[in-house]
C-alpha cells in the first residue's frame, strides 16, 4: 500500500467522521448535563431533510444549513418539553423522535418534491465545496508533506473544520469556564446545583440547544457535504453509532475525535476496499460494510473498559428535601 | 468585597437590641391533604445556636426548606434581620446571607473541594480566577474555624466528617450570616460530633447565627442556647435551653411521657446460640471488609455492635443473613446451634438461614426490608411466603396470609393500620415496625437487626427496643448492629466495637463509657491513655487507601 493510497483512506475517513464527530459532541452536551439522548438520529436525519429542501428550493446552501439547524433545534425542544419540563422518560422521548423524524422527512418530502421521498439533487450553490487551504498548490509536488497537506487537510468544505475546531472548543468550554463547571455538575449532582441557586431547568436546555445545533451542522453536512440531497433513512445509524463513540469516549471531547476517527477510518477501509483476499478466505465486502455496526454492538456490549456516565443522567430532576 | 465578609469579626455587643436573625410568623405549607406545616411562627436571635427539635414528619425539613427556597409557603412571613422578604428560590435565601447544610449532602462527587464550593458562586465566566481566589479564602476560612480540608481532594475520596467540613464551608464561601444544618451528626463518631460543635460555638462566637435540626435530645442539651418543639406540622414550644430538660422536651415531642432508658433486667445468658470464628470476607474489589473476626452470641442476650458505618458491619449483617455481596470471597466458620452454616454456595441463601431460625431486620429497610410498592399485608410475608400456614398446595392462601398480617400490624400497632395501603406510604416508623413484626413475630432463634431506629420516630423506638428486649428475655439471643451509640449502650448486654474490619474491643454494657466507645471506635485500643483527637478516625475508610499507615491492633486474642 502506498502513501498516496492511505492519504485518500485518511482523507475519506476525516469526511466519513465528520457528522459522527458533530452528532457525538451534540450527545456530549446533552449527556453531560444529564439528558440522555438517542434521538441524535431523528435530529440528524431532519437536519438532512430541512437542509436539503431548503437548498433545493432557494439554490442557497447557506439557508439550507440555518434550515437544518432549525429543524433540528425544534425536535430538541421536543424533547426538552418532553423530558425536563415534563419530566418524562428520556428514553421514550428520544425513540419517539427517532420515528417521528423518520416518518415526516419522507412524508414532507414526498409531499413537496413527490419524488418518494427524495430531495433533487443539489449542485452548486446548493451544497458546501471544498476550501482550498492557502498554499496548497505550491506544496503539492513536495513529496509526503504536499499530498498530506493538499489532500488530507486542505480540500474538505467548511462544516469539516467547524467540527474540528468544536472539539478544542468543547473542551476550554466544559473545562475551563463557569458555564462547563455547571454543566458537568448538573449531569452529577443536579440538587448541587439547585441549592447552589442556579436553575437547572435552564442548564439543561442550554445544553440540549447546543446539542440541537451540533446535530443541526452534522444533518446538513450529510446532505449538502457529504452527499448531494436528501435520500429517505440517509443517516443510516450514524446517530447510534455516535452514542458508541461518545461511551468509548468516555463522555470527553478528545475521545470523541479519536472514537468517531476510529469509525470513519473504518467505513473509508470497507468504502476503498470492499473485499480482502487474506488467501485462504476473502473477507466479503458485507463483513466490511457491517464493521462499523459490529463495533457499536461490541462497544455497547461493555467490552471496551469500564465507562461511568454522569450519575444523573436519564434522571429527571425532582426537588426533594 | 461585599460588607457582609468584614461585618463578621467580633462578638455581637448587644444581641438583644439587633433584630431578631429570623422571625418567621404564620408560616403555613401544604403537600396535597397533607399539612406539613401549621401556622408555624419561630424567632431565632442573631448571635445563636437555636435548636429544632421533633419526631421524623413533624415538618423541621419542610420549614428549613421553606426558609433556603426550596419550597414556597402557602401563606406567612420571613423577616430575616429584621426584613421582610419572598424567598423564592435558593439564591434569594444565599443573598439573604442563610446558608444551609442538608442531611443528604448536596456535593458533586467527582469534583474536587474547590470545584463544589465556588459551584454557583463563581466570579466570572472564567474558572481558574474564581478558584484561586476561593483557594485563597478557603485558607483563611480553614485557620479561622478549625475547618482544615485539602482543597484539591476528591469529594469522593474524603470522609464524610469532611465532605460536611466542605459543606459548611461552601455556605461560608457564599458569605452566610445563617447556618441551618439538618440532622448534622448522623454520620459522625462522637468525637467528629464534638468537633462539629467546636466549629459551631466558634461561628457563634463570631456573630453568626446557627439553626441545629435535630432528633437527638442529647445534643440539644449539649450545644443550643434555646430550643423549640415541633409536632405534627406545628411549633409547640420555644425554650431556652438552659430552663428545661430532655424529659420534658421529649414529652413535647411526643405529646406524652416517654421512657427515656430502656427497661430491662441484667441478662441470664445461656447456651451458645452463634458462634462465629475468624470470619473474613474480601468484597469483588478486593478490599477486605471483615478481616478475620470471632465471636458468640448466648441465648438470652443482646450483643450490640458499635462503630462509624463502613467498617464491616454491613457486610457481616449481610453474611449472616446469607445475602453477601456479589462477588465477594468469605472465609472463616459460623456455627449455629451446633451446626455449621454455609456461608457460600446456594445453600447460603436467606431463605435457609430463616429456616435455620435466623431472623433478619436489615440495615436498609427501604431497599432490603420491603418492597415499597408492595402492599402491607404482602410485605409482613415476604421471605416467610413458603411457610406451610400461608399456602394451599402451589397457590398462597391470601385470605390467610391477610389475617395474619392484620393480626401483627394490631398488634405492633402499625399506623394506620390499613394493610392494603403500599409500604411506601406509611412513615419511616411505621415501616420498621412492619419489618419488626414479620421477623419477631417468628420467634427465630437469633435475631440479626441493623439499624433498628434510623429514621424511626421516638415514639417507635421505645415500641422497637421494647419488642427487642422482649425478645431476648424469651431467651433468644439478638445481634443488634447500629450507629447509634446512645442505642448501643442502652440495648445491648454485651458490646463490640467494630473498626476497619476488625473487632477492636468488647465492653460490657453497663460498665463503659462513650468516650471509651467512641475511642475503639476510631481505632484507638489504648483507651486509657489516649488523647482526645485520638477519637477522630482516618480521613478514609478503608486500608486500601493509605497503605503506608499502621494497620491498627484489636485488643487482646479478638
């Protein structure tokens, strides 16, 4: 295997990894502040849809991400009412979005484009390009360095950074300021924070409003970044599989950008090589495609170290003596 | 800096021409049909240590909690220094200078010192200024007040003397005039309570005043400077602590006269019902809980177990009552009535010790007594619903089972005596007596019982000790475990104390002291000799983390 073979593995695995990384530090922030979410998928995938219509329609990407942003913000806020204003099970509330989003993207869809389901494809305008870094044509013919340069970190389009620059940002955030002291105490010990006479109702919204635009930003990528239009069940389990990465993670942001580099390089592995000749057997191209899924199963399972969620996650606060 | 910090320096020359610190009038709250506070009025001078005192459910918590935000009245007024204000929340009730440390303490368990107490009280957006300047105040606090605790400790790694060292401070950090605690003292050893008491005499002397929520007659007597009695939901009377006496304050707690000591004959032990020998038991973390114990119990006798929780006694309740913890490696033997008991395997379950005539009050009567959403008459069967009287064939004789749980909560005089209603909704009492009753009512040949008051009204406990001395005058033998030293010494015959998995001394009742008690219970053998601080145990509970420390030396051949 050749450099320039496991650059594109590497370039393939960062744009593979970028929703998963967003759609992970969405969880990150809900989770932290005690509010289990499994209804990343349902966020994302509307995300996806209002994003992919909205560009479709007004051929501006821009609009489409605010529209992503918004539609993802409104199921959060769903699940806000649902689980901390009514105290509700996160649980239920968060399976109820997954099919809620399911079900109406398709519908709206149809509904408006009635091409079952679909979005029209989008050019141009209509999706995020690639940002060449400065000076990457100049590096490129300088061997190693260029094609690492040119290939691997300049040539994604802007979602890809942002996601990037969330992980520093998410750490100095939770870690170095008053707001992420609160935050991870109100996913410990939210009475603490009661009687501290700081609200926890509004912590907890703040953070799942955070986790609304993250998976907002990971929806419309999927969409208008990675693919070219929205497609009926497009997010196809990344939403659970950035539940995995962020217990493997172990609710920290570094660990996030490692466990979602993880499942993205091994999606890049099955997407270049979709079978491995291993000379006695070749490995079919589904055990390839299934990787991804059988790590969330095996990280899920518990066999990956022992992870301690916030203590108060999947709580509802109630006020007691 | 705010006023408040400078102000607190120097004895109050004239208590009694400053307003009063709080003076509540006419305080009224209801939770649904349930009136947990009537009509409540309460002056408590600046300056103070004020005590409340009264039965569980009497509504002490309730109005404290009204009084730190937690809970909005219904009706009445708060005047704090002489002005009145709407405490809406916990941050009216800080700014108005009342800081409060709850029974359950309110700590984040993975933060450090520093992180939990500038924890809402934070100076800006940014974290590290606030934390060097509560390092910096911490310090002074620590000299000021005796209050020593590493800051960049782990609340989970630290005592629970200190973890309420932290609380304290935390209210103190956030300037507080006013200090309620709740029931302060449950979790200490005698001499971390004696230092508590320090600390608080020294705020008072320093101006601040201090609210003490309490169901131990004892430490009103020992540290407040005027009292008030609550009874179901009302304030029955406010006395200066110096003019009265426990009797009379239990009798108003009550609301008739109580027997204070427990009323019993010195025990006729008889043959060796239990007989344990160099029991060890080392938990799935490898941590050794017990650590090599021996010793017997006689028909006709009750052997009370003293130490701080976390020392063992859980986990040889638990042993003996053939539920350990999982994973858990036992060694040692256990005979009882001559037999030998298994103490692994499948035969080292509940339901054989109960058949073997072991009967089982254990510690948490709420996670291991009863199933809280079960109804009474079913929870006074659990763990006997084999017994041939509650059967026919494979189906339950409800109709029986029904009579004979109405027949026990008569005669243990649950209330209300509903037995329908879900063991959930009786008060903490009522609930031991139904626990009580389904494992006296037994006759069992030894009795296990842990904790048998935590939580249990006044009223209850003289019912309970009554039913326990009963019990061993039938000639049964009683391993009772508490941490309630008081309790100890009053039940028990003969008395061993407990500390790091070991058995570090047995006393007889009637000839020890607390402080020799209290002592043991922190490790110290030499308990003539010692020292007061001597009765302040380790920081931490277990050897696991201070490895380099001497291991401490039980007594004699135990």
């Amino acid at each position: 295997m050749d450099i320039n073979t496991i650059i594109q593995i590497l370039d393939s695995a960062v744009r593979l990894m970028t929703p998963l990384l967003l759609a992970c530090l969405a969880g990150l922030y809900s989770e932290r502040s005690g509010v289990f979410d499994i209804g990343l998928e349902g966020k994302m995938l509307m995300a996806a849809f209002s994003a992919a219509a909205v560009a479709a329609l007004t051929g501006s990407v821009w609009l489409g991400l605010l529209a992503g942003i918004a539609g993802s913000l409104m199921l959060s806020l769903v699940h806000g009412l649902a689980s901390i204003t009514f105290r509700g099970n996160q649980l239920i509330s968060g399976v109820a979005i997954n099919f809620l989003a399911s079900g109406l993207t398709v519908l709206l869809g149809q509904k408006i484009f009635a091409l079952g389901g679909r979005t029209p494809s989008l050019t141009g305008g209509g999706r995020f390009g690639a940002i060449r870094l400065p000076f990457a044509e100049t590096l490129e013919p300088v061997p190693v360095i260029g094609p690492i340069y040119a290939d691997l970190i300049s040539g994604h389009s802007i979602l890809v950074y942002v996601a990037f620059l969330c992980v520093p940002l998410t750490w100095w955030l939770l870690f170095r300021t008053r707001f992420g002291l609160r935050l991870r105490a109100v996913g410990e010990n939210p009475a603490s924070v009661d009687t501290a006479g700081v609200s926890v109702t509004r912590l907890r919204y703040v953070a799942i409003g955070i986790c609304g635009v993250l998976c907002g930003l990971a929806g419309a990528y999927l969409a208008t970044g990675l693919g070219a239009g929205f497609v009926k069940e497009m997010t196809a389990g990344r939403g659970f599989i950035a539940l995995a990465a962020l217990i493997f993670a172990k609710w920290r942001p570094w660990g996030a950008l490692f466990a979602t580099f993880l499942f993205g390089l091994l999606e890049a592995i099955a997407g270049r090589f979709p079978s491995i000749d291993l000379g006695i057997i070749t490995v079919p191209s589904m055990f390839m495609n299934a990787l991804p899924y059988i790590l969330t199963v095996i990280i899920l399972a518990g066999f990956v170290g022992r992870a301690i969620p916030p203590r108060a996650g999947g709580e509802p606060y109630v006020k007691e003596r | 800096m705010p006023a408040a910090d400078t102000m607190g320096g120097g004895p109050v020359s004239a208590p009694h021409a400053a307003p009063p610190a709080i003076e509540l009038s006419g305080i009224s709250k209801s939770f649904g049909p349930v009136q947990a506070n009537k009509d409540i009025d309460l002056t408590v001078a600046k300056g103070s240590i004020h005590g409340i005192i009264g039965e569980n459910g009497a509504g002490k918590s309730t109005l404290m909690s009204i009084l730190y935000g937690f809970y909005k009245p219904d009706r009445g007024e708060i005047r704090v220094n002489g002005r009145a204000i709407q405490i809406t929340d916990s941050m009216t009730a800080i700014r108005a200078g009342i800081g409060m440390v709850f029974q359950h303490f309110k700590l984040v368990r993975n933060f450090t010192v520093l992180e939990n107490i500038i924890l809402g009280a934070e100076d800006g957006p940014m974290l590290r200024p606030s934390l060097a300047r509560a390092r910096t105040r911490l310090r002074e606090l620590a000299e000021e007040y005796e209050l020593q605790v590493d800051p960049d400790e782990v609340i989970e790694e630290l005592s629970v003397g200190h973890q309420q060292r932290v609380e304290i401070l935390k209210a103190l950090y956030r300037q507080a005039d006013i200090l309620i605690l709740d029931e302060p003292t449950g979790v200490l050893t005698p001499a971390e309570a004696d230092h508590l008491f320090r600390i608080l005499r020294g705020l008072r002397d320093e101006g601040k005043t201090i609210i003490l929520i309490t169901h131990k007659l004892r430490e009103i007597m020992e540290i407040t400077d005027t009292v008030s009695v609550m009874r179901r939901g009302e304030m029955v009377a406010s006395v200066t602590t110096a003019e009265t006496s426990p009797e009379e304050l239990a009798e108003l707690m009550v609301g008739r006269k109580v027997l204070m000591e427990v009323d019993k004959q010195p025990a006729a032990p008889g043959e060796t019902v239990l007989s344990v020998r160099d029991l060890r038991l080392v938990d799935d973390e490898g941590v050794e809980r017990i650590r090599g114990i021996s010793f017997d119990i006689r028909e006709g006798e009750i052997v009370g177990i003293a130490g701080v929780s976390g020392n063992g006694q859980t986990q040889l309740l638990e042993l003996l009552g053939g539920f350990p913890e999982k994973g858990a490696t036992v060694g040692g033997e256990v005979v009882m009535n001559g037999h030998s008991l298994d103490l692994t395997g499948t035969k080292s379950d509940a339901a054989t010790r109960r058949a073997r005539g072991i009967g089982h009050v254990p510690e948490d009567r709420q996670d291991e007594g009863l199933i809280m959403d079960f109804a009474a008459w079913e929870n006074v069967a659990f763990g006997y619903h084999h017994a041939p009287e509650y059967g026919r064939g494979v189906f339950m004789d409800r109709a029986a089972i029904r009579r004979d749980a109405e027949a026990k909560i008569e005669r243990f005089d649950v209330r209300p005596p509903n037995p329908d209603l879900a063991a959930r909704n009786f008060s903490g009492g009522n609930q031991q007596k139904i626990v009580v009753a389904r494992e006296v009512e037994r006759n069992p040949d030894l009795l296990l019982i842990g904790q048998p008051t935590r939580g249990v009204d006044i009223g209850a406990i003289e019912f309970i000790h009554k039913r326990i001395v009963e019990l061993r005058d039938a000639g049964k033998a009683v391993l009772l475990v508490s941490v309630e030293l008081d309790e100890i010494m009053s039940l028990s015959d003969r008395i061993l104390v407990m500390f790091d998995g070991l058995i570090m001394g047995e006393r007889q009742a009637a000839t020890t002291t607390p402080g020799e008690l209290g002592l043991l219970m922190a490790g110290v053998t030499d308990t003539e000799n010692a020292r007061d601080e001597d009765g302040i145990p380790p920081e931490h509970s277990h050897p696991v983390d201070r490895p380099d420390e001497a291991t401490p030396r039980p007594e004699g051949g135990h």
